[in-house]
C-alpha cells in the first residue's frame, strides 16, 4: 500500500501543476483551437476534483494559480467557458479547503462580479456557486464589495429576491449571503445594515411556500441555505435579538421548518409566535393528514423491504417513526402509552433499548398497531426502485431541514434573553391536552415521532438548552393542592406542562434504539429534574423517573451510561433532602430489577462486595442497615471494583487503567453523584463513613488527576457533613451523629495516605485548592485529639500553601487559615495566631481579588479570635502579642475597607475588633494614635457611602464598639 500512496500523490499535486503549465502557456488569443484546449482543460480538471480523494492534496498556490490563470484566460464574452472556469472555482475550493489569499480573493471576486453583470442568465448559478465558495470564511476580506453584492441594487438582493422565478438561482444567491455572514473570530463583522438586509432576506426565505412547479429537493436545499444563513448571523455574537415582531417571526418560522415533511403531520403556524402563557394557534390539516397516510404506509413498506430477515430488538422502533396517523389515531396511540408508562414501563427491567410504546413489552401482549404502522409485504408497494430511492431522497433532504432549523433554534436560544425566550414557552414544549382535543405540537412531537435519530437527538438538545437555566420560571408551578376555581392559575398551567415534559420523556427514553439519541434524552431529564419544584408538585414523578432510568445503568453504551448517572445526581441534589427521594434511596438494591438476575449485572447482586473490599468492613460501630443504599452501592462499585466483563467496543474511547477498571468517565460521574448523595443525603451514607473514607483516599493514591480532584471533592462532603451535624444547633440528635472517635480514625487515615502528598508536591493547582479545601473541613473536636505531629502537620502544610504563587491554592489556604484560627485548641497559642496573622496580611495585599476576599475573611475571623481570647483569657493574651503586629493588622484592615465590596464588609468586622482589643496604654502611643484616626475615618466613609447593607450595618456596629480615647 506504500507503495502504491506515491505515484497517486504525484498525480493529485502533479496533475495540477501540468495543468498550470498548460495554462500558462496558452496566450491570451481569440481563436477556436484555444478554446477547445480550454474546454479540454476545464473539463479535465473538473473530472479530477468530482473523482475519488487523492492521497495529498494541491497546495493552496497552486490551486488559487490555476484559478486565477484560468479566469485571465478565459474573457466575458465567451459564457461557456465562463460557466466552466466558475465551477471550476466551485469545485476546487470546495474539495480541497482552500482559503483563498486577499490579492487572489480580490482579483477572482471581480471576475465573479463582473461575470454576474455581463453573462447571461443561464450562466448566473454557477457563478453564484464559486462565489459562494470565494467568500466562505473569508467576509472580512470582502468589506469593499459588499455595496455591490448587498446594497440597495446589489445583486444578491435581485437574485434572491421572492418574485425571483429561478429558484435554483435564488438558491445559489442565498448560499453566497448564507456564506458571507460567516464570522472570522479577530475579524470585523458586517456592519449592522449589511446584518438587517440579511436576516431580512433570510425570514423571507422562510416564510415562503413551495409552488407546485418547484421540487422537494430544490425547496429543501433553498430552505436549508436560509437556516445557516440565520444561523451564521446568530453564531457571530454581533446580532441580538430585541424587538418582539423580530423574535416572534423567527420563532415562527423556525417552528414552522421544524416539522417540515415529518410524516403524516402537517401543520399552518402563523406569520408571528407572541408572548403568550397558553400554546398558540397551529392548525393541523386533516386533509393532507388523510392524503398523507397512504404514502407514509407506502414508505414504511419501502424500509421493510430493506431490512426484512434482519429485524431485531428495537429495529422496530425506527420503522414504527414513520407512523403518525390522524388526530383520531393519535389519541388513541397516547392513552396506550400512558397506561404503558403507568404500569409495565416502570418495573421494566431490560437494560437494553426497549421497543417502540405500541410493541412488546414486559411480557404483556402485543397492542394493536396503528393504521399507519402495518407491515407492507414488497409486493404490496406501489413504488419501483427508482421511485423509492427519489422518496428517500426527498425523505432525507426534509430530514436535513428539521435538523437545521432546530440548530438555528439552537443558536436562538443563545442569542434570547432568558426572561424573554420563556414568553414563549407554550409554543415549544408541551401542554396536558385538553379534554377531547389533540396535544399541540412542540419539540416532545419530534422527539417522539420523527423518523430521523439525528433529528430527535437534536430536539432534544434544544429542549435541553430551553430547559436550562429555567428553574426561576419554574419555581412559580404548584399543584400540591386541587384548586377548585373558575379559571386555571399560570401555576398549574406551568405544573401541567412539567408533568407533561416528565410523561413525554419517559416514553421516548422506553421507545429509543438509538444510543446517541438516548444520551440527549437523559440530559434533557436531568436539565428538567435540576430546574422543578417538586417541593411543590404532588409526589411520584421522580419515583417513575427513578424506577425507569436504572436499567439504563448497566447500558452497552459509555454516553448512556454517563447519562444515567448524570441524572440520578440531578436527583440527588435537587432541594435536598426531598421526602421522595429519601424514599427511593431506602429501596434495596434489587427494586425495579429483573428477579430472575439474567440482565441484573454483578454489582447489583453482589451488594456486600465493595465492602469486602475495603480495608474498614465490619469496624463501623454506627448501626449499618442490613442493605446498603442502593445508589451508594452503585456508585462505590463502579469507582473501586474491576470492570465485569472485557473492554467493548463502545468503551475504546475511553481507556482507563490498562481497561482494569470501568472507563474514566464513567467513574468520574459516579465520584460526583457520590459526593452530591453525601451532601443531600448525609444521614445515609453516614453508616459507610470509613468505607468512603478509603474510596477517597484510593482515588487520591491513583495517577490519573481528575480521578483525585473528585476524590477529594468526595472528602470535602464528608467533612462537611461531619461539621453540619456537630453544629450546637444541629437539628440531628447527639446519639445520631458520627462519633467523635470515628471521625478521629478518619482524619488520622487521610492524614497517613495522599493528601499531604498532594498538598505539598501536585503539579496541579486546582487539585491541590480542592485538598485544601478537604482539610479545611475536618471537625474542630476531632483536630484536637489528633497526635501532635498530625495537627504540626495540617498547620505547616496551610502556611506553606499561603505563599503559593497560584492565586486558587493561596487563595483556599487563606481561607482554611481562617478556619483553622477558630479551634479552641490554637486560638489560645500566641505563636500560631502570629503566624496566621502575617500569612493572612500577606495574601490580603495580593493582586488577585479572591485572594484577597479570602483574606479579609480570615482576617475577620481571626479579630473575632483576639476578641474571644480577650474575654476568657483576659490582659496576659492582650500583653503577650507585639505592638507592631497589632499596627499592622489596624493599617491593613483600614486599607482593605477601601477594597472592592467583598473586601470591604469583613474589612470593616476586622477594623472593629481590633480598635476594641487595644489596650489604653496602646492608644496613646503617637504611632497608634494616627492609624486610629485613619481606620475612624474609615468606618465613617462606609456608613456615608453607597455600599452593600452588609457594609452599612457593620459600619455603625464597629463605630460603637468602646476603646479608651
């Protein structure tokens, strides 16, 4: 094969420059052996860049030489050979990648221009094609031309215009503006007006209708132009949209294309979508619905004639997508999903793709296929070979216009305030139906109906995209309590429409095959799941989304697997601690499984042995249930024990330890789902605490970073957890929580493992900012009783992190100083308060603004430290720390009170404590009696100027505080 890579190689590079050479030689002369030889030329060359991918490419010399020769060879007045040199240009740019330099880009767009004004009509499109492909990422370098091309008698305006007649041409010409509006980053971007008469042609584009002498296919390609021309616009970051009229004649339009020839629907949406809180007018056409059905049974029968004698488990369920079905049909179909989503889909325990909602499934009978899904023998089709493919054809070109236009939507949703894009909710995701009325049409109706994986996974990306960031929409849904009314209040209206979402969901997670359309249906789950109240909704939706999502776990696919953790954490974590999920958590391992154990994986069967594994099995004196919680199971398994069965291949993306353990992204999942389950949840996982404990600290120990980030992520929660619970207004019991001495084990076991390793020799900073944040977190009782050395420890390791030149690590030391600086056990030493105190100073002086805020809330806490010193311990504490570094603790508290608002506030709280901590013979001194005077001037300043409440109540409060004067 090597070989044979060097002749193919000198004929792709050396092809063209033969052709060069013959160009070159060719004069300029109007005789017909000239032409002929060009004609040759063209043709040759056109026939080599339509042929197979040669081993290496042309360099761009000399590709933009032989176009550049060409076109000065080739005069106005000869049209075919004018049409042949520009799709020459369209051929090869668009082949080979070639960014065209400034000089040739100039001199062949001038041609091209020149070309349009002269030639004639039949020759327009291909000019307008290597126009096309001239200006693709090249708009900045075309500034002076646009006034011909986008002006008000520019020529794309007249080619693209609505009364054009050649929609080819008109095509070609929104092509070339599609291709203009592209963005360069570092590049100017087109002036606003150029963007307004753009957009302007673009909507008009899509706001047309098909006539009857224009095909499927051209329609789709001229729509598909307009989208990423929109697209472009949006993608820029330079067009915002504003204006209501604007936003709502995109909407429109987009919604309108995104159900463009999905089978057996066709819908009328009007001109403009308005803000409005119930769903919008979209008239379905029972007529062309009826005519519809026949063609669709007619395509259905077209596909099975392909896969017939290879069906198999969820194939099914791609042929079934052609099916849609009048309205009749259509809430037929949904009563039998929800009675399939209520009862057999939630104990379902197949971890593989299931079948379509009207198939098989849990061992019940088969329902009765709609009309539209009957299985067509080939004889039955009335389509021959040819017919077919053109259908198909036409199927995937309409499949590509829903894709686009639900990309565009994408970017509009970026480009639309949040507040504003939500006017719009009920036009895109749906409502409960009515009572004896179809539901509207919304992103669920592509998610669940279109034939295309490709499109429903797009769909489903932009009902991700729609859902995040909604939860303060959301937060207003209720319907915990049945309103008895006259009217229905926008709370249950929201409420109905999450429901509805949850419903719809759920039964396109059952009907799915597809494992990329799968992930986006977990993600959009989760999305949704972060963002509703369920404190408000009446119980039960994340029991069916809980019961429903664990088959998925144990998925062929990574990215389905990662999703199904992803949204179990969004479970976790949602307004935490829910009753429900409390619930769901105590469920044993094996609820919702299959009994006979033939799809239940080993970790679910084995539920005691990661706790074998660990070294702490059995030394747990809290009360242990006799099951562990279900998903902490998982999740440990899935971190520490070896992968069950050899690497497949949907796991080769992600190598992890030599394929021992399960894939790197699967267990970093499961190591947050960990920690977000330990921090909603502690009270459960509070029975394992040494054994995730030892999961913390073997993550620590391993070699890959992001395993021991998360790692020590999952000790922070701990910590915290153990903290939460010790507070003296805990709401936990004394006898509940975790023993002193247990925690007192902990420490000493991470002490003794990586995490002073890490603190001290991790290249990486953010590592080492999450393990100074871990330490941060360890229980002030249980500091105490830790051996001298391993309190030396924690203390040198902090200071030693203060001087860090990575503001993320010197930043968590300060604060951890802070922490630190409250245990009774060394606030009463004078020697670590001095330390804390100059460390502290010297990251409050540091040129990162978060250095500095953790700065001066350790400050604070440190003056609150002086002042509880000076209480109990009375003048020998006052007399034992120096003068001077009480001045310098005055002078840059003063100072950072001048700082921006996060400084200022715990500034202040210093300034406060340290004038009531000093002694009267210190406030006589000269040196002191000037740094008084400044840090009053201070307090002062804060009360009368514009800062934070915060700021002004602590002004006032530290202004009394009483020192001799």
């Amino acid at each position: 094969m090597a070989a044979a890579a060097g002749p193919a190689e000198l004929s792709a590079a050396g092809s063209l420059r033969r052709c060069l050479a013959r160009l070159a030689a060719l004069q300029p002369r109007p005789d017909s052996a000239r032409r002929t030889e060009l004609h040759l030329l063209f043709d040759q060359l056109i026939s080599e860049s339509c042929g197979p991918e040669p081993a290496a490419a042309p360099g761009p010399q000399d590709v933009c030489a032989v176009l550049v020769q060409g076109c000065q060879l080739v005069p106005l007045d000869q049209e075919h050979l004018v049409s042949k040199v520009c799709q020459l240009i369209h051929h090869l740019l668009n082949r080979y990648q070639v960014m065209v330099d400034e000089q040739n880009l100039n001199f062949l767009l001038s041609y091209c221009i020149s070309a349009l004004r002269q030639c004639s009509s039949w020759t327009h499109v291909e000019i307008l094609q290597a126009l096309a492909a001239l200006v693709y990422n090249n708009g900045p370098k075309c500034q002076k031309y646009l006034p011909e091309l986008l002006g008000k008698a520019g020529l794309l305006l007249q080619f693209s215009d609505p009364g054009q007649p050649d929609v080819e041409l008109r095509r070609a010409a929104v092509r070339s503006m599609a291709n203009l509006c592209l963005s360069v980053p570092g590049q100017p971007y087109l002036d606003e007006s150029y963007r307004s008469v753009c957009f302007q042609t673009f909507l008009s584009v899509l706001q047309s209708s098909k006539t009857s002498d224009v095909d499927d296919i051209t329609f789709c390609m001229l729509l598909q132009s307009a989208l990423k021309g929109v697209q472009s616009l949006l993608n820029g970051g330079k067009m915002k949209l504003m204006q209501t009229d604007q936003i709502g004649a995109l909407l429109a339009v987009l919604k309108k294309c995104m159900f463009h020839g999905l089978p057996g629907l066709s819908i009328e949406v009007p001109t403009a979508l308005y803000p409005a809180p119930l769903p919008q007018y979209d008239k379905r056409s029972p007529v062309k619905q009826e005519q519809s059905e026949p063609a669709t049974s007619k395509q259905t029968g077209s596909r099975r004639k392909k896969c017939k004698g290879k069906q198999k488990k969820g194939e099914f369920g791609e042929e079934g997508r052609e099916d849609s079905g009048d309205a009749g049909h259509e809430s037929v179909l949904g009563a039998d999903m929800l009675k399939l989503h209520l009862g057999d889909v939630q104990g379902s325990p197949c971890p593989e793709p299931q079948p379509p909602v009207w198939g098989v499934c849990a061992g019940k009978e088969p329902l009765p296929l709609p009309t539209g899904c009957r299985c067509i023998s080939s004889s039955e089709s009335e389509y021959s070979d040819t017919e077919g493919g053109i259908q198909s054809k036409v199927r995937s070109y309409q499949a590509n216009v829903r894709q686009g236009a639900l990309a565009c939507f994408l970017s509009t949703i970026k480009s639309i305030e949040k507040r504003v894009l939500y006017g719009y909710w009920s036009a895109f995701v749906p409502d409960a139906p009515g009572i004896g009325s179809p539901q509207s049409v919304s992103l669920m109706t592509i998610a669940l109906k279109d034939p295309s994986p490709k499109t429903r996974a797009c769909a489903l990306q932009v009902l991700s995209a729609f859902l995040e960031g909604s939860k303060q929409f959301l937060s207003v849904a209720e319907d915990a309590n049945d309103h008895k009314r006259a009217f229905t209040p926008f709370s249950v209206t929201i409420a109905s429409s999450i429901r509805e979402l949850h419903r719809c969901l759920l039964l396109a997670l059952v009907a799915e095959s597809s494992s990329q359309t799968l992930t986006q249906i977990l993600k959009c789950l989760a999305n949704l799941v972060s963002n509703a109240p369920y404190s408000r909704l009446k119980p039960g939706l994340l029991t069916r989304v809980w019961n429903q999502i664990k088959p998925y776990i144990s998925h062929k696919d990574v990215n389905v697997r990662v999703s199904s953790l992803t949204l179990l954490g969004a479970i976790v974590s949602v307004q935490a601690p829910l009753p429900e999920v409390q619930l769901l958590l105590q469920q044993p391992s094996s609820s919702g499984l299959n009994s006979s154990g033939s799809t239940t994986p080993r970790r679910f069967s084995c539920c005691e042995q990661w706790r074998k594994a660990l070294p702490w099995a059995g030394q747990n004196p809290l009360d242990s249930p006799a099951e562990p919680c279900w998903l902490l199971h998982l999740c440990v398994s899935i971190i520490i024990l070896p992968r069950e069965d050899p690497c497949p291949d949907s796991d080769a993306a992600f190598p992890s330890l030599g394929s021992v353990y399960e894939p790197c992204p699967l267990r970093l999942e499961a190591l947050q789902v960990l920690a977000l389950l330990v921090k909603g949840y502690f009270p459960m996982a509070q029975s394992y605490f040494l054994e995730l404990g030892e999961v913390a600290c073997r993550c620590m120990e391993e070699m890959d970073p992001s395993i021991q980030l998360h790692g020590a992520k999952l000790l922070e929660e701990l910590g915290t957890g153990v903290l939460q619970q010790h507070k003296p207004d805990s709401p936990t019991a004394p006898e509940q929580r975790v023993p002193v001495s247990m925690v007192v084990t902990f420490w000493t076991m991470m002490l003794n493992g990586p995490l002073p390793g890490i603190l001290q020799n991790s290249p990486h900073a953010t590592l080492q900012t999450s393990a100074c944040d871990a330490l941060s977190s360890i229980l002030p009782e249980a500091f105490s009783l830790l051996q001298g050395d391993q309190q030396i420890l924690c203390v040198t390791l902090l200071l030693g992190l203060n001087h860090s030149e990575n503001p993320l690590v010197k930043a968590a030391a300060a604060r951890a100083l802070g922490v630190y600086i409250l245990f009774p056990c060394l606030r009463q030493d004078v020697m670590f308060v001095a330390d804390t105190a100059n460390a502290i100073l010297n990251s409050l002086h540091d040129k990162s603004p978060n250095v500095r805020a953790k700065a001066a809330w350790s400050l604070g806490n440190l003056t609150d430290t002086l002042i509880i010193n000076m209480e109990t311990m009375g003048q020998s504490f006052q007399e034992e720390l120096s003068d001077l570094l009480l001045l310098k603790l005055l002078r840059s508290a003063t100072e950072a009170s001048k700082d921006r608002d996060k400084v200022k506030s715990n500034a202040v709280r210093a300034l406060g404590n340290v004038l009531h901590f000093l002694q009267p013979c210190q406030v006589g001194k000269p040196s002191f009696r000037e740094a008084i005077e400044e840090s009053l001037q201070a307090l002062v300043a804060t009360v009368g100027s514009e800062a934070t409440m915060k700021e002004r109540l602590l002004g006032p409060g530290k202004l009394s505080v009483p020192f001799p004067l």
